[in-house]
C-alpha cells in the first residue's frame, strides 16, 4: 500500500540515494519506525512526476546511520529530528543540532523509544 | 568585512511563527542563515500510543489549525485505505468543498499578514475582511469557524443543505469579485513590487532539489501540486496547477493570490458535481498490519502521513510530515544575499507554520 520499495542497507544507502538524486527524485522526506526491541526502521520517501519511491533501511539503534543530508541538504532536518526522537546518530550530519530541534536539555525520555533514559544535558 | 551575527525570533514583530534564525550578516547583507527549532513541539506523532484511531482525527486536526480540514482528510484518506474503506462519493466532494474553503481562507490570512509585514496596513485589513466571509461558511455548515471538524474515518459527519448551497454559491461570488478588486494593488502597485520583486529569489532547480512544496515550489516554476493525483473527490473535478516562474517573493505571493480565485471555481464545481447519498460509510473492527503512505496538498503545500497499524485500536507508528518542514531548506538558501530588513517578508513568503512543523 506504500508502491514501490528498494530495500537498501548502511553500506549502500547513500550511494543509492545518490543514485536518486541523478535520476531526478525529489526527496520528500523519511518516515522511521520500531523494528524489534532495538532496530529502527527507516524509509527514504522520494517523489518524480508524483510517483513514489521508498528506499527501506532497518538498523541497530546503537550504531551510527550514514547521513544523506551531503546529498540532498534537505535530509539534514530530518535527519535532526529523527536523532531527537530516536536517540541515533548519523554519521555526516551537515548540520547536526546534537539531539535539541525540538527537545530540551533536561530531557531524559527518549520520546518514541519506551523506557530508554537518556544523560540530561549539562 | 566585520561579520555581525543578528538573532531573529522566535519573538518577531512582523512574524507570528516562533522560529529562530541565527543570521550572520556583513554591511546589511545577510551572508549565512542558521535555524533553530523547539519552541512549541508537542510530541503529537506519540499520541497514537494512547488515543485511538478513530480519536487521532481530533489530533490530526490540531496539528495546524489553519490547515485542520485538511490534516483530517489527509489522516482519514490514510486510514481509510488501510481498512480498506470505501468512502462515499458525496462525502468526498463535501470533502473538496470544506478543503477548498479551508485553503481560500488560509491564503487570505496569508496575504493579509504579507501585507502588513511590508507595511500595507490598508491591504491586509481588506484581505481580513473579506476572510470572514469563508470563516462564517464555516461556522453555519460545521459549527466553528477554523478548526471545523467534519471527518470521520469513512466520510463526514456534517452535510449541506440545499439552501446553504445557494448561500455558499452567492458568498463565494462575492469572495471572488472583491479579491479580483485588490488584484491590482497585490499584483502590481510599486510600493507592493519594491519589497517583493527579485527579493529571496528561488531557482527551479534550487526548489526542486531542496525539497520545496506549495506555492514555494510553484512559485519557482515547477509545476507539482498534489490535487493533480486526483486524490478523493479531486478525481471529479478539472483541476492545473498555478505556476509562477520568477521565484521571487512577488511569484510566491502570487500563485497564492490566484490558487484563492482558482479555490472559489473548485467550490462551484464541486458544488455542480454533488452526488445524492451517504455520508459515511460504516467502520468496523482495528486498521489490521500494514503500512500506508499518504498525500494531499495543503494551502502550504504537500503534506505526507505515514501509517504503520498493527491489528490493535492502537497504531504502531503516525508520521506527519509537513510543507512548512519541507520549506525550511528552501528557505536557508532564499536568505543569504538579502537585505536585513528583507528578511521578515522572505521568510514570511514561504507561509511559515511552526506549530505544523514541530508538531
């Protein structure tokens, strides 16, 4: 019910997101989701002429996930967010906010994650 | 030259929205523009964990009020194909209808609070003015007037009546003669061209690869707008995108003025094409597993919800993406090369909703 999905992994994502880019998607933003007790799932939602590709990545919460954001900037908002609401980090930010788009310092829920702290900010 | 870093926001007087921009600025050129969000993220996408989906309409709504028709018709539609629920063809062109209102009246606040941030003061009363004809169609067809709540998850829960058609009809001729006789002045008096002409200019290819949506997108040319999906009741109606092509904040504000007069045609035809029968269709049991993925387009642009049910009341994942997140990027490259004091009118020309935004 989603079309079209590529499934794609921490080793080749940016290349096929790249891949994307040269073959004229928009990037229209990600979507993220539990999988399992400590997997995040990810889709990479792109758009051309209105029509749909998923790019689908599932990863351990605890390793870092190669950012897209040097090649489509508009990832890097995203990107913050998820990192805000995960607890991930993303290697390669262009601009990383270090878990406060939107959360507090003295956060120590992570917000969609149950019953994992995370250190409050100093 | 000295570089001058310039906070601007959260707190603005021309600006409503409560974002925070960081500008370094050289000589009243703005050289490099760095956001800062957070001031009013309610965490809405958690509450699918406790109110179920059938209460998750009202929430949907109350992601943006301005754009609350649509947030709902947006999270329903996504539903609703989840269930695999056929909604009926007349609760989907009153759909259309309460959309089209909900966008005329967003644009008219929009281009009221354009003016005054440019300071046409007499303008934006007019603009406001003329608003509250749409805000009184919808409080005497919904019984409020922004955050009407008509969605149900298979149709409407509200109908019109044959006299308030009429009524509708007559209003939106009105709407229409009197926003064609502010034309002029929106579109071409010198006070209006001076601050808006060449200011925060977009490219197509910029728009495009920085993920710009709405009237952001089309200002700069490219031709994308979700109602050309067909999506609901929109299959039933003629419908091309607005395009403008200069990218400039007159092009933004542009394509806005005339989606407005664009909106009132939409109503009339959706009016003509309204089918006799039900208003909802009959919902039973939990959205089973399964993922959904879906779009409309907002007065601000495209709007994205992604659904992941599990067989519960409950679901396991509600994404909402935005247009105003989406035209952040966009933004950032709008700014630098501008004047200081031409920030307030470039960010307010991409209709900024923070509260959509942060959600």
């Amino acid at each position: 019910m989603i079309g079209k999905v590529i499934d794609v992994t921490v080793d080749n994502v940016v290349g096929e997101v790249m891949k994307m880019k040269n073959d004229g998607h928009r990037l229209v933003t990600f979507s993220t989701y539990q999988e399992g007790e400590d997997g995040l799932g990810i889709l990479y939602h792109f758009d051309k002429e209105l029509e749909t590709t998923h790019l689908r990545m599932t990863v351990k919460r605890d390793a870092p996930i190669p950012s897209v954001s040097g090649v489509y900037f508009a990832a890097l908002l995203v990107e913050n967010e998820i990192r805000d609401q995960w607890d991930v980090k993303f290697d390669g930010l262009v601009l990383d906010f270090n878990r406060s788009l939107y959360l507090d310092p003295e956060v120590t829920q992570v917000p969609l994650v149950s019953n994992v702290k995370i250190e409050p900010k100093k | 030259m000295a570089t001058t870093v310039i906070p601007f926001g959260p707190q603005h007087p021309v600006l409503p929205e409560p974002v925070h921009l960081t500008l370094k600025v050289e000589d009243e050129i703005v050289k490099e523009a760095i956001p800062a969000l957070g001031y009013v993220h309610r965490g809405l996408e958690k509450l699918a964990d406790i109110r179920d989906y059938h209460q998750m309409i009202q929430v949907c709504e109350r992601v943006c009020g301005i754009c609350s028709m649509i947030h709902a018709v947006c999270y329903s539609q996504a539903i609703e194909e989840l269930m695999g629920v056929e909604v009926p063809k007349r609760a989907q062109v009153l759909r259309v209808i309460w959309s089209e209102l909900h966008r005329t009246h967003s644009h008219l606040l929009w281009l009221g609070l354009f003016a005054d941030a440019f300071g046409f003061e007499s303008l934006f009363m007019q603009f406001w003015k003329i608003r509250e004809r749409i805000m009184d169609i919808n409080e005497a067809t919904t019984g409020s007037r922004v955050i009407v709540s008509v969605n149900v998850i298979g149709g409407v829960r509200a109908d019109l009546s044959p006299e308030q058609i009429r009524w509708i009809l007559s209003e939106v001729d009105i709407v229409e003669k009197e926003v064609r006789a502010l034309q002029d002045t929106i579109m071409n008096d010198y006070t209006v061209k001076a601050r808006t002409v060449g200011v925060g200019v977009l490219s197509k290819e910029n728009a495009y690869l920085l993920g710009a949506a709405g009237p952001t997108l089309r200002g700069s040319g490219v031709a994308q707008d979700m109602r050309m999906l067909g999506y609901g009741g929109y299959s039933e109606i003629d419908f091309e995108p607005v395009v403008e092509t200069s990218g400039d904040c007159w092009a933004r504000s542009t394509v806005r003025f005339r989606e407005t007069l664009q909106s009132m045609d939409l109503v009339r035809q959706a009016i003509a094409k309204l089918p006799e029968g039900e208003l909802a269709a009959k919902v039973k049991g939990n959205p089973p597993e399964g993922e959904v993925y879906t779009r409309v387009e907002q007065p601000r642009g495209e709007c994205v919800y992604y659904i992941k049910g599990n067989g519960t009341k409950h679901l396991d994942r509600l994404r909402i993406r935005t247009p105003t997140f989406a035209n952040i990027p966009p933004l950032l490259a709008m700014l630098p090369g501008c004047e200081l004091a031409d920030v307030p009118v470039i960010v307010l020309s991409i209709d900024p909703c923070i509260s959509c935004t942060e959600r």
